[in-house]
C-alpha cells in the first residue's frame, strides 16, 4: 500500500450556534433560529447577519420548505433548557401535522475543519430512533429515546471540502434536530486525519466478515502503530456493549487504519467504528477524531469448503514466505533474514525446527546496510533441485523497521542461491536491484515453464510520481515490474550488478541481457502464480490516497524509444495525461493476468508511462478510473485491461497459490488462493478459467478468516493441508481441510 502526505485546509474562523424550532418561538440566547426555510440566504429577525442555511429534500440539491415541522413543546413540558423545548422533524410521520419530505440541513461555511454538537430528543415523546450524520461522520446512532432519558448529544470532527456543512438523518426513524453548535478545530491543519473509511457510514448490507480500513490524510509521517490500542481505534454495537474483538494495525506504509474482527460480526447488526486522538502518528502529533457507522447484512450460509485451524507448532519468529521442499520439508523465510527448516509429521504439524542463518551470516560478513538482519521474501527451490541437491534462490533486502523517518538504501536488494545440505553456501547471483525506503522491495520468486526465474520488484513511491511520505525517490527501470532472469545467460563471474543508473550501466533492453523487464506497470506485488493454465498471476498492492502521478512531458523523453511494447504498438506517440498531487483517490488492491510486454498501471517516467491505472477516458464510470484525471483521459495504450481484477479496496494481496488437491471432491482444485493481509485479514479464492480470467471471488470461507496480518501461504499437495504466516502473531497456522 502507500500513500503521500496531504496539505491540510486553511483553519477557518467561522461559528454558529443554530436552534431549531417553530417560526413564532425565539432561539435560545446566543442561537439563531431555524424553523425549517428552505436553504438558502437567511435575513430574518434572529437569524444573524450573513448567513446562509436552510432544508433541503435528502439525497438531492433540491432546497425545500420544511417550515410547519417545527415545534415547542414548552410551556407544557416544563423544560428548563430553551434549545431543548424546541426541536424540528427531520423524518415527520405520516399522521402529523407537516410537510412529509425526509430534509437534510446545510449551512455554508468555510472549508476546514469543525467541531459540531447536535442535539436530539423531544421533551413529550419517545417514539424515535435518532441518527445524525454530519458530513460523512456519525454523530447520533440511533439513539433510541426513554421516557427518563429523553435527549442525547455527539460530536464530531468533521472535514467540509465543498463550502457546505451537511447534516442528515440517514439510518434513523422519526429524527428530531433540537440544536447544533459549529466551531473551528484549532490546530487542524497540523494534525493528520481520517479522510475516508470503508465501509463507509451508514453503508448497509455490509458482509459480517468485514474490516474497517480508514484512509489518511497524512502531516509529517505515518501512523504510530502502537498508539492503535488500548481503545483508541474501536468497533462497538451501536446500541451499547463492549468494543468487538479485533486486530488493529496500519499498513508498511503507516497509511492505513485497519480494523479486522478476530470472529465474524452479527448479522443485521448496526456497528460504529471511533478513532481517538490517542492514535497518534510517528511524530507524537494526535490524530483528528473520527466516527463512523455501518450495518452488517446477513451471514452467507457455508459452503461445502471449509478448514480448521490447527497449532501449527512454528512460533516465535516474524514469518514472510513459506515453500515445502522437494525433500519435503517446510522452509520459512523471515522479516529479520532467518530461515526454518521443519519436518512435517504426521497430522501436519512441524517439528524439529532448524534455523539456517547462511543470509545473516553473508550481511555480517560483506559488511551490508542493518547486518547481520536482511529480510527474506522471494522462495523458490530451482527446478534441479533434489532431496540430496537442495538449491533455494532467494530475494534479500535490507530490512524496514518503521524508522522514521525512513531511509533503507536504494539498490541494495538481492538475488542469491542457497545450496548444500543445510543450504550454507551462499552463492550472490544478482545485486543493484532498487529498493524503496520502506517495505517496497524485490519480493517474491517463482520459476516458469520456461525454466527462467521470475520475479515481482516493487515501486518506489504510492503512484509512480516521487512524493515525501516516500522519501520522494523516483522510480527506476527496473521498479514496479515483472522481471524474467534466464540463468543460463548469466556471466561466468557472478554476482551480476543490474543498477540501471551512474555508477552502473546494466541495460536490459540489451541483446542477451540475463535479466530483462516481463511486464511493468505491476505497483508492489508480494507473490506471482504459475497456474496449471498457463498463466502467470500476480496480487498487487494498490496505493493509499495521497500519492502523486507524473505528467506526460513535452517533448517526449528518449525513453518512450525504447518501450516494452515497441515491436507491437510502433512508435510511442501518447495519450498525454496530466499530473496528478495528492491524489484523494485510493487505489484498490488488484490481482494481475500478467501478460509479457503489458502494462498494468503504475506509472514509470524511466519506462514512458504516465497513465495511473485506467485514467478517465469517459465522462461515466470507467473500470479502475482514476477522476482526479479530467475526463477524456485516455489510459496508457499498453494497458492489459482484460487482464486487471480486484482483490479488494486496501486488502493488501499478498500470498498466492494454486490449490491442488481433491479434498471437497476437487471443488477448490484450480482455484487461486489470495492472502489478504489488511483489509479481511482473510484468504480469499477465485476461479479460474483455461483461458485464464478470473471470477467468483469469494470471501468468508470457514477457517479462512479472522488471523492476524497474513502475509504467505503455501499448500502439502500430499494432504491439501495449507501453511499460513500470519506475522502479527508470529507463527504459522495450519489449516487443514474439514472432512464432510
């Protein structure tokens, strides 16, 4: 994932205090009245000076007369609080006396930041459910009130970006706005924020197997993860009880907010989702608060796959990549540059443990960036290796800590092979590969059909163009790509330096070049497929909002003579697209029918493509459109389009494989198995066809869900049963299919 940090909006100035009642009553002392006057400038007695508020129809522009749903139930009721007698019917009933039309109340204001109060509740009856949402934030969730407790306030932190304040009544029965106070939030535009949540408030029919994922608005760094506890982030029934159960993390990036449920939520259950100001980011500044709400909808019945998790008996260590071997051992690869040797036994759990230091040992002795630590994520046994002839490539990286602010050295990665019995001789094939300053790396590996290794390097920032929260470092040739090595064209003398910029001089375009650009485009892939179609898949990060996106420049740069897609497409002559800063637009997380010499979206100004995704070609929905782009922005002319599918918006795609087995009589054989690490925290399954797309993604899978930051999987073909790393437990999980 991966966003850029956002400047904030000028801190407004403007307040109001606004009373809503009937025409005949006066507000309360230092309020000016609403009795229900269609938006729009308001001149009355009590009304201010120079302001303009007012009703309009809900969901529409459409202002209209809410003037006759106001009401005073003093003196009769005998309550004290002037702003309390009075109140307004925001949803009237059918039956009373009124304009019949749900309204939603607006008021122009400055954008910026505000704390808003609003009030609820009626001094004479208790037949409501009050809801009120301010802007996209929860202010009321269905208060439901008694005849002892009557009224209820909240507040909220709102963002206005389009001049008005918005206040509505979605998600509530009968809703009666008594008062509501605005004032600016000192020191907003300092402070990082929330700038989305999904689901996203008042979403209904939301599967209960759901996370929540904030996105940010970011100052001066990213999210302090361990300010994420102790009740600052939390999921609670609207209706009271204790916070849920879950695991909440941000992403490697620190851009993200997530919360995933450890068990499936309630079906048909409202939830609300509060962030605090104890979230704070890595600067110490705390967060702007936020609240949100969304009901789940029903629970999808089971399906005939389902596994039961198992004690796997690996612990203690930050796993990334799991393989079995051919001498049918399991090798785990992890964050600190470790590797774990187990036998399986019998019923699947790992035993013997052996750890292998050979990576660690090399960084020591080289004298690299972080030793002896190098994280490892690229596993892959070579197609010659044997039970008594182990060979295990590997990717290596300096290893990301969350430092702030981040630094890891650029072209620091490698590509080494491990060999002997205990994999100790260390033989360094590739160096030079380019590294971002957080967990942007070379990632995984896998060998083709064709005998070549492949490999997934990530990019270098959110969205192709150089930006702060990324320590503003360009992309590179060889960044967010596929990459295809043939080792029978490496040189006698190794290792290979493959830095494309001053001091190295690797070209890969070059004729006989070892290591050459397979697809590009492709943002920040953890895991590539090699499916028994044919084809090659790849689950891909998407970036956070925040990042940037480079220009088309005038004139065309001497890399748009040498694109991938030259021998096809002939000359590069366009389209032309416009940067793009600080995109508020997140990207979703993709899973890729990689294709050689396509293109799947991220840009790379040293590869001449500056086309985000699917642009905006039309002024209607486009598939993966990016509407920060002006419609008619065409995207790239190498975009693989076909082959582009989502995983899911902030999932973070990692781990994949092919199930192969007969376990539920072959109904998961040939299915693509997705590890999503953030949102869902889940594994999820497509199918697959011969001719390669991919359908019927499906999520909620009994024993697929509820871990804790899954990152890789792998299968034992011999049982069905699958190896899960899930990092933010530090262990192994096992699952293994549940007997019908």
């Amino acid at each position: 994932m991966g966003g850029a940090r956002q400047a904030a909006a000028a801190e407004p100035t403007f307040t109001a205090k606004v009373d809503f009642g009937d025409q005949a009553t006066a507000p309360a002392s230092g309020y000016v009245t609403d009795y229900g006057q269609a938006y729009g400038a308001r001149t009355g007695p009590n009304q201010g000076t120079g302001l303009t508020y007012g009703w309009l129809t809900a969901g529409t522009t459409a202002p209209v007369s809410l003037v006759g749903n106001g009401r005073n139930r003093n003196p009769g009721a005998g309550e004290p609080d002037q702003r309390l007698a009075t109140l307004m019917h925001m949803q009237l009933p059918a039956g009373s006396a009124g304009v019949h039309v749900t309204g939603t109340w607006e008021i122009a204001v400055p954008n910026g930041t505000y704390t808003v109060t609003v009030g609820v509740g009626d001094a004479t009856s208790v037949d409501s459910v009050h809801s009120v949402q301010v802007e996209d934030q929860n202010a009321v969730a269905a208060f439901t009130p008694t005849s002892a407790t009557r009224y209820a306030t909240g507040t909220v932190t709102p963002t206005v970006s389009d001049g008005r304040l918005t206040v509505s009544a979605a998600g509530g029965s009968n809703t009666k706005l008594t008062y509501l106070t605005i004032a600016p939030l000192t020191g907003a535009d300092t402070r990082p924020q929330i700038r989305a949540v999904t689901p996203a408030n008042t979403a209904t029919g939301v599967s209960p197997t759901t996370s929540v994922v904030a996105d940010l608005r970011l100052i001066a760094g990213g999210v302090n993860a361990s300010t994420l506890a102790g009740g600052n982030a939390t999921l609670v029934p609207a209706a009271g009880g204790s916070p849920v159960a879950a695991n909440v993390i941000t992403s490697g990036g620190g851009d993200v907010i997530n919360l995933s449920p450890t068990s499936p939520l309630a079906a048909n259950t409202r939830y609300r989702f509060t962030v605090t100001s104890g979230v704070k980011d890595v600067n110490g500044t705390a967060f702007v608060p936020w609240s949100s709400i969304f009901t789940t909808g029903s629970t999808t019945p089971p399906g005939t796959i389902a596994f039961d998790k198992a004690d796997s008996g690996a612990t203690g260590r930050t796993f990334t990549s799991v393989v079995k071997g051919p001498d049918g051992k399991l090798y785990a690869a992890t964050l600190d540059g470790y590797i774990e040797r187990y036998t399986i036994a019998s019923g699947g759990t790992l035993t013997g443990r052996q750890t292998i230091t050979t990576v660690r040992d090399n960084a020591t002795a080289q004298g690299l960036p972080g030793a002896p630590d190098r994280t490892i994520i690229g596993l892959a046994f070579d197609p010659a290796s044997t039970a008594s002839n182990l060979i295990l490539w590997i990717t290596s990286n300096t290893m990301y800590r969350g430092e702030n602010p981040p630094s890891q050295p650029d072209w620091t990665s490698k590509i080494a092979k491990l060999s002997g019995a205990n994999l100790a001789t260390y033989t360094e094939v590739i160096t030079g590969l380019p590294r971002s300053v957080k967990d942007h790396e070379t990632n995984s590996l896998a060998f083709g059909p064709d005998g070549a290794l492949y490999l997934t390097q990530g990019a270098n920032n959110a969205m192709g163009a150089a930006d702060p929260t990324w320590g503003n470092r360009p992309e590179h040739l060889l960044n967010a790509a596929v990459l295809r090595l043939d080792p029978a064209k490496l040189p006698a003398s190794l290792p290979l330096d493959v830095r494309t910029e001053t001091p190295g001089t690797y070209n890969p375009f070059a004729a006989n070049a070892p290591l050459t650009i397979y697809a590009t485009g492709v943002r920040n892939a953890f895991d590539l497929v090699w499916h028994s179609n044919g084809h090659l898949y790849t689950p891909t990060n998407g970036s956070a909002a925040g990042g940037n996106t480079p220009a088309t420049p005038s004139p065309l740069p001497a890399a748009c003579s040498n694109r991938i897609d030259k021998a096809a497409n002939g000359t590069y002559t366009g389209p032309s697209v416009p940067a793009i800063t600080n995109n508020a637009q997140a990207e979703t997380d993709y899973v890729f029918d990689v294709k050689k010499n396509r293109y799947y979206g991220h840009p790379n100004p040293s590869r001449c493509e500056w086309a985000l995704a699917g642009a905006n070609p039309t002024s209607g929905a486009d598939p993966f459109e990016v509407t920060a782009y002006p419609a008619g922005t065409r995207p790239d002319r190498n975009l693989d389009l076909a082959g582009i599918y989502d995983a899911g918006l902030h999932s973070s795609a990692d781990g994949a494989i092919e199930y192969r087995g007969s376990a539920f009589n072959g109904a998961l054989n040939g299915k693509l198995l997705i590890v999503r690490y953030s949102n869902g925290q889940d594994i999820e399954t497509f199918d697959v066809s011969s001719s390669g797309s991919l359908s019927n993604r499906t999520t909620g899978i009994t024993g697929l869900t509820g871990f804790q930051q899954p990152l890789d999987v792998t299968e034992d073909t011999a049982t069905g049963y699958l190896y899960l790393t899930e990092m933010g437990a530090s262990k192994i999980t096992l699952l293994k299919p549940r007997a019908s």
